[in-house]
C-alpha cells in the first residue's frame, strides 16, 4: 500500500491513476474552478474531497497542512495549473512532503525566471527584458532599439499566466493599449517578458523525472494559430523529426531540468527550432495540457498519468513505447456568432479512428472568437500508422462537420 496523498486540484482521470498505483486520495479543489458535476466525479475516484479557496492563499495552506496531519499523508502534491502551485510545494516542503524543491517549481513555471536562469549559464540564449508592468514595454523598446538589441515584431508576455493567455507578438507600439485591456481582462497587471520573435516551427517536449533522472517520452509538433496571438490549434505525437533534431531538443530539455533541480514528476517543455538551432521558449512541472498524455498512450502505449504516480510510489515507471503510431489533436475553429446547429457531429463521432470529440457549444450558445486556449470551439483527437494518414483521418473529420452560425445581436454575450 502506498498510503495517503493529497492532490490539490487532480482531474478526474489522475485520482484513478493514483488509486491504481495504491494510493488512498484526498482531493483538494477550488469549487470555482470546475463545474458541481465535474467535482462529484472527482469526489466519487476520491477517499475525499475537500472544497476551499485557492485565491485564499492563507486559508489554503491551513486546509492543505490539516489534510496532511489528519491523513499522516505520504505526499501533498499539485497536480493541476500552476496558479495555486507554489504555494502547495512551500507548505509540502515545510512539511517534508515535496516530491520537488520548491525553487525547482519556481525557475519552471515562471517565465522570468526560467529565462534568466538559462541566461545566467549560457544555455539557449534569446534576448528579452522584463518590466513590471505592459505600461513599461513602450520604454524597453526605446531602449533596447538604441542598444540594436530588438527590432519590431517582439513577443510581449505575462510572466505568470498560462494558457497562452496574454501572449502577443507586438507589430505596432499603437498596439499596447488594446494588449494592456486584454491583460486586465484577465486580472493581471504584473511582471510581463519582452523577448525577441522566435522563428521557426514549436514542439513541446514530454518528460518524466525519476529521483533526479529525466526520461524524454516524446517530442509533440504544435500547431500555430494566426498571430499577432499563439494559441495552439492542434497537436502532433510524435512530430516527425529526423535524429538529431530530436536529441537536441532531449538535451536541451534535460540540461533545463537539471539547472532548476527538478527531481520527480512530469515536465512539458516548449522549443521553437529557430535558424540558430532549439531555442526553449518556456517550461511547466506538470503533464502538458491539450491532452497531450493522450496522444503519447495513444501512439505509443505509454500512460504518462499512471506514469506520474508510479513514481510518487517510488518505482521507476515504464516509459518504453508498446507501439508505433500517430496521434493527433485539432481545435475547431466556427465562425463567431449565435450558433444555430451543427450537422454531420455523429456521423464524425462515430468514424473508427475518432477517439474523443468535444464541442462546448448547443444551439443556442454564442461561439466567440478565439482569444486563448480557453475560448477554442472544441477538438477532435484521431489516430493513423502514419502521418500521412492521420492527417488524411482529421481531414475526414473536418469535412463531415458543418457548424451553422448567425451573427449575435448587439449586447450579447459574444
């Protein structure tokens, strides 16, 4: 038996993971955060569910403290989005209980910090600046374009969102205003980075830590959406890559891993291959979302989720791929406006090599327009032996769905 953990915010599927590898669950969550109908199935895998406030940063750390002592927990671990991270790890660490440094989790999931670490050993070198608040980006620019270091366009980021919220690629300094509203939607007027425009075609790299030992899973092709925004539209694994594009961007990988000092868990982190070679654009301790796990069990066989808690149990996971295929994730894009229906979704559901289709809307619901990773109109996640046919499958796909939308009035919710 591997006794008690406590997940702060485990989706659904991780809490059934956990109890396979033994683990009796405590789930912690944040009832704002996910739908009364999504917790109950959490709280039904769960040996218990605790609701509490993460925005509450004082009152979290006393719910999380008091799971551990009521449980004698083996591990407080977060298994979720990195708002609400660190402060799990500070308490796991004060407790004995984190299964990685607390600085580790830091130099990872924050950008600044991520950058200026890399920067400080001369590793994947980008130019960039940072500034408290986007007000400052105008001044960085006079500066920086004085010293030849920028030239327009530039990516302008938040430091501490995720989700590809808030990141821009700024043509126009007539731009900043409307960026700096987009910003506040959100909430955030802290610390953004200004870093030089990466070109070059973006992987995301899948990694599991063992004790200090990093394992590369497989290496993910993303799919863009138009800038000046960079939401991602779609998922490739793995992305077709000769040899030694995929060990450098594996080195890169582990060389970043191992200069923060992660230990234990998952990794998912982002490289553009730009004319100079890999250059890391950012890094998260956790799975990758997009349900990227997915595609990796899908075209290999390997679970990164199980993979996650076999090694909280202290076993070295299997990691080697049982198969050979190809996976892929596609975001529907639909036309804004009042959606009116949405012919050809069964017919598309029920192809064989259609493994998940999910649209958030019913007729009715205003589709809005694409803004991050939250406001996508649905997916669809399809397999081939190749990647030829499993982009000839998606392809299948697109061409049976067709979505009517009428515009919104004015006032409405679009």
């Amino acid at each position: 038996m591997s006794g008690w953990i406590v997940l702060v915010m485990p989706f659904r599927q991780y809490v059934t993971k956990a109890r396979q590898e033994g683990f009796k669950v405590c789930s912690v969550w944040d009832p704002r955060l996910e739908s009364p109908s999504y917790l109950r199935e959490v709280a039904a895998g769960s040996d218990e569910l605790i609701l509490t406030d993460f925005a509450d940063e004082p009152a979290l750390r006393r719910v999380l403290a008091a799971a551990v002592r009521d449980h004698d927990a083996r591990w407080l671990y977060h298994a979720g989005r990195e708002d609400s991270m660190l402060t799990a790890y500070e308490v796991a660490e004060s407790l004995g209980l984190a299964a990685n440094p607390t600085s580790a989790i830091r130099l990872l999931n924050d950008k600044l910090a991520m950058r200026s670490l890399l920067a400080a050993h001369g590793v994947s070198p980008v130019r960039f600046a940072t500034v408290p608040s986007w007000r400052d980006v105008a001044g960085v620019l006079d500066r920086f374009t004085v010293l030849d270091q920028f030239t327009l366009p530039v990516v302008v980021k938040p430091t501490a969102l995720a989700g590809s919220r808030g990141v821009l690629l700024l043509h126009r300094r007539a731009d900043l205003a409307g960026w700096g509203l987009e910003l506040e939607c959100y909430g955030y007027d802290g610390p953004v980075l200004v870093e030089e425009y990466l070109r070059g075609p973006e992987f995301s790299v899948e990694s599991m830590s063992f004790d200090g030992s990093h394992h590369v899973a497989g290496i993910t092709r993303k799919e863009l959406g138009i800038p000046p925004l960079f939401v991602e539209m779609g998922h490739v694994h793995p992305a077709p890559l000769p040899s030694p594009m995929r060990d450098a961007m594996a080195e890169l990988t582990i060389t970043l891993l191992d200069l923060a000092g992660y230990r234990n868990g998952p990794a998912h982190t982002e490289i553009i291959w730009t004319g100079d070679g890999p250059r890391l654009v950012e890094s998260q301790a956790r799975l990758g979302g997009d349900r990227i796990f997915r595609l990796v069990e899908l075209a290999t066989g390997v679970d990164l989720e199980r993979a996650m808690f076999t090694v909280l149990a202290g076993h070295r996971p299997a990691l080697a791929p049982v198969r050979s295929g190809v996976a892929r994730i596609a975001y529907f894009q639909f036309r804004p406006g009042v959606l009116e229906s949405i012919g050809g979704l069964d017919e598309a559901a029920a192809l064989p090599f259609v493994h998940d289709l999910h649209i958030p809307f019913a007729p009715g619901d205003v589709v809005p327009p694409i803004r991050d990773s939250k406001s996508r109109h649905g997916y669809v996640i399809v397999t081939g032996d190749t990647h030829h046919e499993a982009a000839a499958n998606l392809a299948q796909v697109r061409r049976r769905l067709h979505p009517t939308t009428v515009p919104a009035l004015a006032g409405s919710n679009a």
